[in-house]
C-alpha cells in the first residue's frame, strides 16, 4: 500500500511548508540541516516561510535532500 501524500505547490509559501513539513517529519532541526546541507540557518528559515526570492537550485536540492521528489504536471 502506498502511504505518501502528494501537495500541491503553488507559490512559495506552499512549498515551504512542504519542506518544514518533511524537515520536522525527519526530526531534522535546522541547525541540523543547515550543518548537513551546508546552507545557512537563514536559508532554510527562509525558504519554510516562503521567501520568494529563494534560490532555486539551492531549494530543489533540499527539497531531494528530504527525501522529496519534484515534478511538473501539466493542468488538464
């Protein structure tokens, strides 16, 4: 049976949540992510509160880091 959920992001904000979602399900604290990542504490901080000026590549990366998968569906 498969037991993941799927969130649709559709701003910032949104996607931030899912990534503060995951981090607190891992029992990640920031500083522990940002140690493990090698981003800063004010990054992840402000990617969970759904800065819009985040850099993508950066986010993506922990977004897979969290064990996260991405993808694009086109609307019907």
């Amino acid at each position: 049976m498969d037991t993941r959920t799927t969130m649709m992001i559709t701003d910032a904000k949104s996607f931030g949540q899912a990534i503060r979602k995951r981090r607190r399900e891992l029992g990640y604290t920031q500083a522990f992510l940002s140690e493990f990542s090698g981003f800063s504490v004010t990054f992840i901080s402000d990617l969970e509160n759904g800065k819009k000026t985040a850099e993508l590549e950066k986010s993506i990366y922990l977004a897979n880091l969290l064990g996260l998968d991405l993808s694009m569906t086109p609307r019907s």
